[in-house]
C-alpha cells in the first residue's frame, strides 16, 4: 500500500487530490498537509462526499523543515508531493532527504526576497538524493512539465535534431473579473514582471519585461497577443537538449489585464520590498494578493479554453520539419469534473501521472531529474487516458516571429 503525502491546499492540490481519487488502486493513502487546516478540511470534505474517500489531513508551516521531518516521520510516506509555493521547495527537498522520502513539484524554487527562479539550487541536490537512494522529480505540472515531456517526444519521434523551440501558453478563457490571475497571484506577477529572457545562439538574450508582442491564431481558441517572457523550462530544456539554438517562452495577455498590470506597478503594489505601514512591516505584491480574488474561486466563472503546447523546428534525415503539439482544455468542462478551472487542471493532472509514475518505478532513478530526462511514452499515454490528450500537426514551414 502506497503512502502519497501532499503538502499546498490550492487550487492544483484540490484537482490533483480528486485525480487521486479517481484511481483509488493506485492512491489508497493520501495525508494532505497544508498551512491553513480550513483549506484541507474543505478537500477532506469533498473527497468523502464525491469519492467516499478518507484522507488524514494535518497543519504545516513548510517553511519549516522540522515540522516537516516531524510529519513524515508519523506517517511514512513514499513520495512527497510539493504543491505549495515555489518559496518552500528546498525546505521540503531537505526533509525528503532527511527521511528518505521520493519528491515531486511543479515549480522551481525562488528565493522569498528576490524575483528569480533557478534551478541551481535544487540541481544542487542531485549528489545528496543519489546517496541517500530517492528520486526528485522537478517541475511536473503543464509548463514546466507536459511542455517539456512533448520536447522529449518530438526529440524522440518526429525530429533527429531539435534547433528551434517556441512555448505557446494561451489562456483564452474569460471569468469576467476586471483583474485576476489564473493560478497564485504573487507567484504570476512575480514571472510576469520579471525581465523577459529567451536562448538564442548559445546565449541569454535579456529584455525588458515584455517587450515582444506576437498576433498568433490558436488552434479552437483564435487570434491572441503572446509576449515574449522567460519560464523556467527553458534553463533545463537547453541543458537537456543542448542542440537546441534558440528557446522562447511566449504568453498571452489581454490589454486589460495589461493595463491593471502596468497601472499596479507603476503605484508600487506589484513590489516585493517591504514597506512600513504605522509600524507594520508590508509587502505590497502579499497585501495584493489577499484583495485579488482567489483563483480557486474563479472555476465556476470561467468560460472558454487553454492551448498551451510547442512549435519545434529541426532536421529529420536531414530535411528541416516543423511541428506544433499542443492540448486543448475547456475551463466549463474542467470545472464539471473536479469544481476548477483549466490552469489548475493542467497542472493537478501531470503531478498526479507522474507521482503515480514515481510510485509503480516506471519512472525511477535516484537523484533529482527533470521531466524530459524520462521516457515520454508513459506520461503521453495516461495524459490521453485522464484528460489532457494532445494533438499534433506538421506546419509546412518554420514559424517566422
Ligand atoms: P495556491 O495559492 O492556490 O495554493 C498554494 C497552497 O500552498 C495553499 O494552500 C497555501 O496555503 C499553501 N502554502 C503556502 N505557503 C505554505 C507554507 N509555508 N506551508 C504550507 N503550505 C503553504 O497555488 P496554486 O495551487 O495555484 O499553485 C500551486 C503550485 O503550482 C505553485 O508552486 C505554482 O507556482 C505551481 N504552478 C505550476 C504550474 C505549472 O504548469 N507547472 C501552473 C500553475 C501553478 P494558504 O491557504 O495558507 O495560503
């Protein structure tokens, strides 16, 4: 009997625990650990009402690596799934090392007091997980993860030789709110407003943040502006395939949303620099984040899908190729099935595959590795079977932008 032990209560937990729920043969045990027990316990509820499913539920503050210790040497588990923030992954990783425990996140670990993502430190690691005989599995959501799992399968199916990728996150979706963002606001301005980076002829090209407007028809959703940002998986997809000449990373905004942004930052209440309020010290981007509304809450609004995928340009026995692989999700649909929208759901649905890859050891090495460093055919099959099938279309030509 496998023990999965969770720790976040957000909007991905919520859908990767029903997922779970979902294949009770495979997760039997689940213990949801979370900051707020009031969040849990709103999980806990559900489980048992949709599934007829118990799950232990526990309070943690993850910041803190002896808490953690102390609850995973109650229960024993054999996998940690990190579904907090970015803020607690190395906390985290340290006790999976301390109690031998397997670890899976979906996002790269970012220092509280500075907006940079790297995965330095966690790749740190790899010598300690290999020692101790566990596995990390790093960035295991949509993107990173399915975007870098389709890389995998281009590189091991359609391409000899990978040169040019272009990630395309389009969220065509509409939940009526006049600013709101999809996953965790803190965590999604902080990347927005970050510098724009991109690879290119074996170097970092950095730019202000977005600063490159692109007008590209997607597929079911139409025509969308998608701005030139830097996302973590361009650091391990160069490593992984350093063939690769030039990696970009696009999104898309409205010019609503653009324009709430601007407005927010140029007042100072995107900053992470704390401020003194009557003696109260204050970081502008957290007090945002508690009036912002919270996109768990946003399922039942939204309206319309997300195309997120790759267009990757390389040679195959010798004559370039250009492919475009992609998924489609509907937020009204998401939400029938498991009370989310499709940002959660895109990333509670490949952490659930690949904790459930780690458990049966299909996916099994010790050390910490990312998800493109695996055999993609068993993610590509159970991403078809639990709700992101992909599609895939040869263009006739290397995209130009
Ligand atoms: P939410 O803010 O909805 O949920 C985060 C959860 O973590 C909350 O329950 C929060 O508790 C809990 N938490 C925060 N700090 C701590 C702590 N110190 N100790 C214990 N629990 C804590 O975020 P999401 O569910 O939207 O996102 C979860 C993760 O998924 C994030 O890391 C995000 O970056 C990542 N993500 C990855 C994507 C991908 O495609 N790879 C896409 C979208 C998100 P509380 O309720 O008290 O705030």
């Amino acid at each position: 009997m496998k023990k999965v032990f969770i720790i976040g209560a957000g909007g991905v937990s919520s859908v990767t625990v029903q997922k779970m729920a979902m294949l009770k043969d495979d997760f039997n045990q689940i213990i949801l650990a979370s900051r707020t027990i009031k969040k849990c316990k709103v999980i806990k509820d559900l489980l048992k009402r949709k599934f007829n499913m118990d799950i232990c539920i526990e309070e943690l503050d993850a910041d803190n690596t002896n808490e953690i210790v102390k609850l995973l040497k109650k229960y024993k588990p054999d996998i940690v799934l990190n579904l907090a923030l970015p803020y607690q992954d190395l906390t985290i990783m340290e006790a999976c090392l301390n109690e031998k425990v397997n670890y899976l996140d979906t996002a790269n670990y970012e220092p509280k007091n500075e907006a940079k993502f790297e995965y330095k430190w966690q790749w740190d690691l790899h010598t300690n997980f290999t020692k101790k005989g566990i596995m990390a599995l790093l960035g295991c959501g949509f993107d990173p993860g399915v975007t870098n799992i389709y890389t995998a399968y281009a590189k091991k199916y359609l391409l000899d030789k990978i040169e040019y990728l272009d990630i395309l996150d389009c969220n065509g979706g509409d939940h009526g709110q006049p600013f709101a963002t999809n996953f965790n606001p803190e965590i999604n301005i902080r990347e927005i407003t970050a510098k724009s980076k991109h690879f290119d002829n074996g170097e970092w090209k950095i730019g202000e943040p977005l600063n490159k407007k692109i007008n590209f028809n997607f597929p079911e959703i139409g025509f969308r502006n998608m701005y030139l940002m830097y996302h973590e998986e361009l650091e391990s997809l160069i490593k992984n395939f350093p063939e690769i000449k030039r990696a970009r990373f696009w999104m898309t905004f409205g010019d609503d949303y653009l324009n709430y942004l601007n407005v927010l930052k140029n007042v100072g209440m995107t900053s992470i620099n704390p401020i003194d309020y009557n003696g109260t010290k204050i970081i502008p981007l957290k007090l945002l984040k508690r009036i912002l509304p919270d996109p768990g809450s946003l399922g039942k609004l939204t309206k319309g899908k997300t195309c997120i995928g790759n267009i990757l340009t390389g040679l195959k026995n010798n004559k370039e190729k250009t492919y475009y692989i992609y998924n489609i999700c509907n937020h009204t649909k998401c939400y029938k099935e498991v009370g989310s929208q499709a940002v959660s759901y895109t990333t509670g649905v490949p952490a659930m595959i690949g904790c459930m890859l780690i458990l049966k050891k299909i996916w099994y090495r010790h050390g910490v590795w990312n998800v493109e460093q695996f055999d993609p055919d068993p993610f590509m099959k159970y991403l078809n079977i639990h709700g992101l099938p992909h599609h895939l279309v040869e263009l006739k030509n290397k995209i130009e932008f």
